[in-house]
C-alpha cells in the first residue's frame, strides 16, 4: 500500500491559479454560507412560494410558531393504587379520558 498526499484529493476545480487550495471561506467556496456570485439568481429563486419567518426559517406547515402546549399525561402508575375517578375502586393503573385519570374497565377505549 502506497502513501498518499492530500493533493492526489484535490481536484483542478478546487485549487487556484497559483496552484494553492482554494478559500473554503470565500464566497461560493465550501465552507461558505454566501452564493457565488452568478449562484444569485438560483438562490433567490429556491425559496420562492415557501414562507419564511423573520428569521428566514421555513415554515413547513404555515401554521402560528407560537409557544407550543405542554405534553399531558395519558398514563398514570401508583404502586400504592389510587382512586378512579369513575368508578371510584382502588387501582394501580389509570388512564386519562376526558380529562380524568380511570380504570382500565371505565376508560372508552
């Protein structure tokens, strides 16, 4: 197995006219966030018909980017069992239904 040099990678496209790498920093260049200048056009033209907030994000699905409600409980377990709300027997495993912690019989499955 032969050694190789980073520069058996690099390709014509990649390096300058004085023969040193490319800036990856300069606009269009790898590590750049900003469009070479004749990739303007395409740029623009990427986002078009897709909303964006005020920040530039996409907006998948249109909606309000509110604060987002908190997860509700739809499962309870006390090892000590705990009343049902429905039926009122004592049981160790309750599941929510209509806003209530019951019993595997009284919940509406």
């Amino acid at each position: 197995m032969r050694d190789t040099s980073l520069d058996d990678f690099v390709g014509e496209d990649d390096a300058s006219e004085d023969g040193e790498p490319a800036d990856p920093d300069a606009p269009g260049g790898a590590g750049s966030a900003e469009p070479a200048s004749g990739d303007a056009e395409a740029t623009e033209t990427a986002t078009d018909g897709v909303d964006t907030d005020t920040d530039g994000n996409a907006d998948a699905d249109g909606g309000d980017e509110g604060t987002p409600e908190p997860a509700a409980p739809t499962f309870d377990w006390t090892p000590g069992g705990s009343v049902c709300a429905a039926c009122g027997e004592r049981v160790e495993r309750r599941w929510t239904d209509d806003g209530r912690l019951v019993c595997a019989a009284c919940k509406g499955w």
